[in-house]
C-alpha cells in the first residue's frame, strides 16, 4: 500500500535511521567528559602560545610562597613565580612530548607491526622477540641509561618514551592485522593478483586504523605520565622550562609551608591523564562496529 492511499489519520511509515558517530558520541559518557578534559589541555597549551598571566621565568623572591590571590590566581612557587603561567607552559611541554613519543612509536611500531603479519614465519618471530626485549626496558630506565651516556634533557625523555612505546604499537597492530588477513575479501584480494604489500596498504591498514587511534590515545596519556615521572626524578625537562613533574618534585620539600603547590600539577596530570584515558575508551565504543551494535 502506498502513502497516498493511506487514511488520513495513518502516518506515512518512516525508515529507521541508525545514529551517526557524533549523536553517539554525544549521548556516550566516557568520551564526553574525556572529549572535553582533553580540550581543555590543548586550550591551555595554545593559550600559552599568546598569553599568560605572568612570564613562567620571571622570579620575584619578595612575593614567593604565596597564596592565591586577585593578582597571582593560584599563587606564587618557591621563587616567586606564577604558578598559574607555570602550568600553563608545563601542558604545552606535556603535549609536545607526547606527540613526538607516540609520533615515534606510531610510525615505527605500526611499520614494524605490519611487516611481521605481512610476511609471517621468522620475520614475525624475530620482530616479536625484539618487541618483548624491548619490553624489559621501560621508559623511566632507558631515560635513566641514556642520561648516563648524554646527559638529562627533554630530548632524550622524548626518545625514551618513543622507544617504550614501539613494541606496544608493533604487537597492537600485528594482532589486528593478522585478524584482518583471515577475513574473506583479502582472500578475494588475493584471487584478483594483489600482492602482499599492495593489501597490506589498501586493504589492512585502513581497517586497522580505528584500533591505532585508540591505543595513540592511551599511549599518549601514558607518554604524559612518564614525562611527568621523568621530570620528578630531573631526568626530562631541564630548567627554565616549566614542567608539572618538576613543579611536584620542588613542591615536596615545602607541603608543609605551601601545600597547595603540590596540589595544582597534581591535579593537572591527574586530569590530564584521566580525560585522554576516558577520550580512549569511548572511541574504542565508538569506533568498534560491535559495540556500537550493541548501544
């Protein structure tokens, strides 16, 4: 029966439209509120760009230790600095690192990752065994072994982490891509002449994609903490430039005299961290066919 000739008082039958990605992002909560604590952090690291209350290196030993106040909103550190401009400039420097170090690990674990399902058999196997020697070498102790060879900076912080984070992209993408091989249009790839490479790049790559960003998203929260973690221990960032886990480091030996100045970069990582964990786990909702089915 058509339209036109139902009764006037029957509606015309409407198609059920599936929600697109942004409706269910909205109405997802984990992605929500870590869509926006991320937000956050990229504003004040651009802010930090154009403007902040005071100059992060301009000391004032006549107004240190203060507390916050209409002139200093979150107070002055050990030196007089503005706390609030420190923070500030320690997002940009977080962000900066994390980029570069998951940059590092993305490239170099996702290449090295679709090589071994590419090709199987004793390629797979040595870059998997190299991926798990890798492994017995976190972060906080390569910064510490490469330190000793070139000295404590931002830079080897930065390859570190980079390095910590190759074998975590390699073994993500080699599972994933090794599920996407057994599936019925690669064999049908494979029927019309394609070689190896020319599916890897057009047919399990693509497919893999929302699985990577995923996991950049957690390893970029992750690259924050060990940054923060690195600078705590004065192995990362190098004065004068600001950093959250230094801020904390100088902090501890005042909680008693000026705790709040423990508590402002701990309250940054810890959302900072929180919002890109929680951006992470919406997307792999989101982006996941079967999940998305199931909401």
């Amino acid at each position: 029966m058509s339209a036109a000739a139902l009764p006037p008082s029957v509606p015309p039958p409407t198609a059920h439209r599936a929600p697109g990605f942004w409706q269910r992002a909205v109405r997802h909560r984990s992605f929500a509120i870590g869509a926006v604590l991320s937000l956050l952090l990229v504003l004040a690291a651009g802010l930090s760009y154009l403007w902040t209350p005071w100059s992060p290196y301009e000391m004032d030993l006549t107004a240190k230790l203060q507390g916050p106040s209409e002139r200093h909103w979150l107070g002055t550190d050990a030196f007089g600095r503005d706390v609030a401009s420190l923070l500030l400039v320690g997002a940009r420097n977080s962000i900066l690192v994390g980029v570069i170090a998951v940059g590092i690990g993305l490239t170099i674990g996702t290449a090295l990752g679709l090589l071994a399902s590419a090709r199987r058999g004793w390629v797979e196997e040595l870059i998997m065994r190299l991926a798990d020697f890798t492994f017995a070498f976190p972060a906080i102790l390569s910064a510490i072994m490469m330190t000793a060879v070139f000295g404590a900076g931002i830079v080897n912080s930065i390859i570190a982490i980079g390095i910590f984070n190759i074998p975590t992209f390699a073994r993500v993408t080699r599972a994933s891509a090794n599920a996407v091989w057994a599936r019925e249009y690669i064999m049908a790839a494979q029927a019309c002449g394609k070689g190896r490479w020319r599916i890897t790049l057009e047919h399990v790559l693509p497919n893999i994609l929302s699985v990577l960003i995923v996991q950049a998203t957690i390893q970029f929260a992750i690259a924050i903490l060990a940054e923060a973690a690195l600078s705590y221990l004065g192995l990362g960032t190098q004065p004068p430039q600001p950093s959250w886990g230094r801020m904390l480091s100088e902090a501890q030996t005042l909680m008693f005299q000026a705790p709040l100045l423990a508590v402002w970069p701990g309250v940054a990582i810890a959302l900072a961290v929180l919002g890109l964990n929680l951006l992470g786990d919406g997307l792999r909702d989101l982006l996941d066919p079967r999940l998305a089915r199931k909401r």
